[in-house]
C-alpha cells in the first residue's frame, strides 16, 4: 500500500475521486492511526491510538475502541461553522478564518455526536482497521 505523507491534513480528494468540499464549502479533513502511515503492516498492528467518544457531561461515552480496535482513519467536516469544535480543535485557539485548519499536534481522540447550536457541528466518520484490510484485500493490494 502507498505511505500516506501526512498524518493528519486534508483529504486528497483528486487521488481518491471524490468531492473536493463538503456541503459549506470547505475541505474535507482526515486523521491517520500513526500505524498505518507508512503503509499497512503485514501481520498488521492493531494497536493505535485514535478514538471517538461523544460529548455526553460529565463523562464522555466512547463510541469506538482506542486500543487494540480503534480506527484507521478519522474523516471530519467542521460544520457550517468552519470551526474543529470542543475535542476536535487540536491547539485549542479560536479559529476566526472558518477555513477548517487545525494546527497542533492531535491527541487522537475525535468527537461526534449530534448537532448542538452555537457549540457543535462538525460531522465525521470512522474507518476501522478491519473495515480497511477487508477493503484492501478485495483490491487485490494487501498483503
């Protein structure tokens, strides 16, 4: 498989054939498992470090695993408002440009949950590891 050159950025839409906006108009983000940048290891590793929980106060519940099961991959939208919210903003500094930038280094942990006004609107999904190896083997590219 081709090493992907950044582990966090915006989605290479041209290489992979899709839309280069999503519906406000601004680029699609991504998060790699650190695992899976250099390509997918065979026997492939399924410790990592990304995971996805939900807002829910005091304590958040996870919606996917961190370790060993934890995703290969984050996509996210910002939302209408342009902004990486609540966990999803990496150096936690207002972003006033709305352009979906997200300095700083990720801690790995995402969230998604459902539209709150004037405090969420970023929209993402998750690839699991055994989502993307099944995917992999089909096109005849791993192992």
């Amino acid at each position: 498989s081709t090493p992907c050159p950044n582990p966090e950025g915006t989605v290479p839409w041209a290489t992979l054939g899709l839309e280069p906006l999503d519906s406000w108009g601004r680029q699609i983000r991504y998060l790699a498992e650190s695992n899976f940048v250099t390509g997918v290891p065979n026997p492939p590793i399924t410790s990592g470090s990304l995971s996805v929980i939900d807002r829910a106060t005091p304590i958040p519940n996870a919606l996917t695993d961190s370790d060993p099961n934890g995703p290969a991959a984050i996509i996210f939208s910002c939302g209408k408002n342009g902004v990486p919210d609540l966990g999803n903003d990496n150096d936690g500094t207002p972003n006033p440009s709305a352009d979906c930038t997200n300095p700083g280094a990720s801690d790995g942990i995402y969230v998604q949950d459902s539209f709150a006004q004037g405090t969420f609107d970023d929209v993402l999904i998750w690839v699991s590891k055994h989502t993307l190896l099944n995917r992999l083997v089909q096109a005849g590219v791993w192992p």
